[in-house]
C-alpha cells in the first residue's frame, strides 16, 4: 500500500535510539509502536511539531498521559476485533472444556478422562459491548449459548453498568472487554465477584485494571469461582505473585491482538488514515481531540 505522494517517512521503534532532533522537529503525524513501554510516550515530548497520534491498540489510556492539549489521538478500533475476539472464546472454550487438565495430565503420563463443561447452554455476559465485544458475540452464538451485553451507556438489548448486579447472578460466563477508565478501574470488586454464581468463569481480555487482583486472587483460592485472564495487574505478575500459582487460573500473556490477524488489519487502517490527512479529510476512530 503506497503512501500519499509527499510523505517522508522515518521508522523507529521501542528499544531503538531516537532520531535525530531535526526529524523529531518534522514530524506531525506519530504511529506508535505496537507496544506498551514508556519510550513510546516519551517520544511524543519531543515533536513539537506534532499534530496526530495513531495508537496500534485499540486501548490508548496509556497515551493520555503523555498527549499535549491540541493533539488529535485516534486509536485502532477495528484492528483487533477478530484476533481478540478469538482468544476470548477460546479462553472460556479451554477452561471450561478442560483443556489446561489435559496437557497437565498428559505431562504426568495420566487419561484425564471425565466429565467437563460445555459452553452449549450457558449464558455469557459482555461486558463492553462496543466492537471487539459486538464481534466476540458473533463467534459465542454458534455455541449455542444465550448472550447479555452490558455498555457505559444503555441501549437497545444492551444494559447499562448500573444493572450489574442483577445480571451476574443469572451468568455462568462473565467475559470483561470494556476500556480502562476512572469509571472501570477496579470495576471487578469483592462485590462483583460475590455475586458471580458458584462456578462461573471469569474472563478479561480488556485491561488488567479493570479488575481487583486481591479480591480475585481471594475467590480463586476458595475454589468458588474459575478465571481466564489474558491481562492482569501487575501486567506482567512478578515472580513469586499469588497469579503464578493460585487455583482455577488460565492465564495468557496479553496476547488478544498478538495474531497474524493483526497486520493486514494494521496496514489498512494506516493507509485510510494517511490517505485521509494528506486529502484534509476527518480522521477516523478520533478519541482525543479535534479531527481534521
């Protein structure tokens, strides 16, 4: 995919030794790196010249606090539904099904044959239902599974947060997709949990902060309930951290985007952006700021 004539382009990233001050000092639209360290913030003090920031993730709080007033931020909405999507299906898919018992037991020399659960007949609360929630929904249907949905803002077949409380206790599978925000940090509490039915599986493929990591770890040591968590918070748990070792517990290592999913999807959406600013056009997927 050619770029827009009159681009000059420079590539860098996380970990590389920055560029020159002259080319700092031209650059006005910034991709960020697919990445999460804090060079790839600090960098953005240092273009004076800069006028849009493309996040590769479809989170961006942890670009907010590098971002000068006047900044347009765009994120990647649309990039990760699928691969994410995926992975939150098939978290809740292996736990359930007992796929984490399989390998431990083949590693033994042992037939784990038994009697597990099947995702046929359950009822899966999303909670976030914007796209990548939308799009987990989609792959859940054809388990034959009934689907809640929950938003920030209440509409249509979706509930707001505030109707939480009901809704948990009639869910087997809770799956967590919403942003990280003042209002969901911390969302999932000691409350939240307590009122999960016994052997209901939580699964996050959101942000680590959305959910209370003692109150979790408190519940999975008490056997009630399961978890799935491709974040967590620490992200990544130190050695030694109750997440390593507690009961219950799939874990993956924030990998929902990490797909072959996630190039062509990347390039497409880089591509429409450029081809958007170099014609003056509104940018899409503008989360902070002004758009063109």
């Amino acid at each position: 995919m050619p770029l827009p004539d009159g681009f000059e382009t420079h590539v860098w990233d996380s970990g590389d030794e920055l560029p020159a001050p002259d080319v700092l000092a031209r650059v006005d639209c910034y991709v960020m790196p697919y990445a999460f360290a804090p060079d790839t913030g600090d960098i953005i003090g240092r273009m004076p010249n800069l006028q849009v920031v493309q996040t590769l993730t479809a989170g961006f709080e942890h670009v907010k606090p590098y971002l000068p007033d006047g900044i347009t931020l765009c994120n990647a909405r649309g990039v990760h539904d699928a691969s994410t999507a995926e992975l939150a299906v098939a978290l809740t898919l292996a736990s359930l099904r007992g796929i984490p018992t399989f390998v431990e037991a083949r590693s033994r020399g042992e037939w784990a044959f038994g009697f597990y659960e099947a995702l046929a007949d359950k009822t899966v609360l999303i909670v976030g239902y914007g796209a990548i929630g939308q799009a987990i929904e989609r792959r859940l249907l054809p388990f034959e599974c009934d689907v809640l949905r929950v938003a920030r803002t209440a509409r249509d077949g979706v509930a707001g947060f505030d109707a939480l409380p009901e809704l948990l206790g009639r869910c087997d599978v809770v799956i967590l997709i919403c942003p990280l925000t003042d209002e969901t940090a911390g969302m999932v509490d000691a409350a939240f949990l307590a009122a999960m039915p016994d052997g209901a599986l939580l699964v996050n493929v959101a942000r680590g902060g959305v959910v209370d990591t003692d109150a979790l770890v408190a519940e999975l040591s008490s056997g009630r309930i399961r978890a799935a968590l491709d974040v967590t918070d620490p992200e990544p748990p130190p050695p030694g951290h109750p997440l390593w070792t507690v009961p219950g517990l799939l874990l993956s290592p924030h990998v929902g985007g990490s797909s072959s999913a996630f190039e062509p999807r990347a390039r497409r959406l880089i591509h429409a952006q450029l081809q958007r600013y170099a014609a003056g056009e509104p940018l899409a997927n503008v989360v902070v700021g002004p758009a063109r």
